[in-house]
C-alpha cells in the first residue's frame, strides 16, 4: 500500500474545501472521499481519526473507493451523499447521548463507514423513504387542488 504524502494530502483538503463550498462532487475521488471522512470525523468528535495522517488516509482512501465502485457503480457524488446523512445522524446521535451516555457506542471510523453494510443500508432505506415521501406528496397533489406539498419534501434527498 502506498502511504499518500503530506503534501498531497494538504492539495486534497484544499480541494475538498472547495467541494464543501460549491456542493458539487462530481470531479471528487476516493482521497476527497477519505478526506471529507476526516474532516466530518474531525468536526463530529474534535478530533482527527487515529493515525489519520499516517496511513490512515490511505486506508480510508481505499475503502472510500471500494464501496464507491461496488455500491454506486463509482459515483463519489452519492458517496458524498452518504457521508453527509452520516455524519448529521451521528452528531444527533452524540446530542442524544451527551445527556445520557452510552458505553461501548464505538466511533465511526472509516472499516465502519466505507464498509458496505449496515450504515449503508440504512442510508438507502431513507433515500427510499424520501421519495415514497415525494410521491406521495405528488399524488395528493393531483387529487386536491388546494393541497400544497410541503417544502422539506422537496429539499435535499437527506
């Protein structure tokens, strides 16, 4: 495994904060992937993952492009997507737990989040949700010509 440099790791933070600022992840790759992880890991607990800037990113970069190739046919896009609904449910989870702690609730690092399973289905049961939701909203609609669809429903998928 090639461990990515520190200044290549520094030009894709710069480049993932460009990401972040215009919402369009369409150029993105596993290294923005793996960075924008550390950066929500970061902003999530205040602290980065460990060995983040060792072989971490690396590691993480890896799987981050894994589950993208085998889950949304390599799209980062959806990835990004995913990591986003992620991390707001986590930190509303820590809101949750800062009253009444958990213990043994690990964090969420990187084998947990790039790993196609749980979390991940999780994340395409809601996206399912949200458009039964839309539809929903669509046919009554058409049936009630003062009904007037609300606007979290055609917000943002998460």
């Amino acid at each position: 495994m090639n461990v990515i440099s520190r200044r290549s790791q520094r030009q894709v933070v710069v480049e993932l904060y460009r990401f972040l600022r215009t919402g369009d992840w369409k150029d993105a790759t596993c290294k923005h992937l793996a960075a924008l992880h550390g950066w929500c890991h970061y902003r999530t607990y205040g602290c980065w993952p460990s060995n983040y800037f060792e072989t971490e990113f690396s590691i993480a970069s890896l799987r981050a492009g894994r589950l993208a190739r085998k889950a949304c046919y390599g799209n980062a896009s959806d990835i990004a997507l995913y990591l986003k609904w992620l991390w707001l449910r986590e930190r509303d989870r820590l809101k949750h737990t800062k009253a009444r702690p958990i213990a043994g609730v690990p964090s969420l690092d990187s084998e947990l989040v790039f790993k196609q399973g749980n979390l991940f289905e999780a994340f395409q049961q809601h996206l399912v949700q949200k458009v039964k939701q839309k539809e929903l909203a669509i046919q009554r609609a058409a049936e009630d010509p003062f009904y007037q669809i609300p606007k979290e429903v055609f917000d943002a998928a998460i």
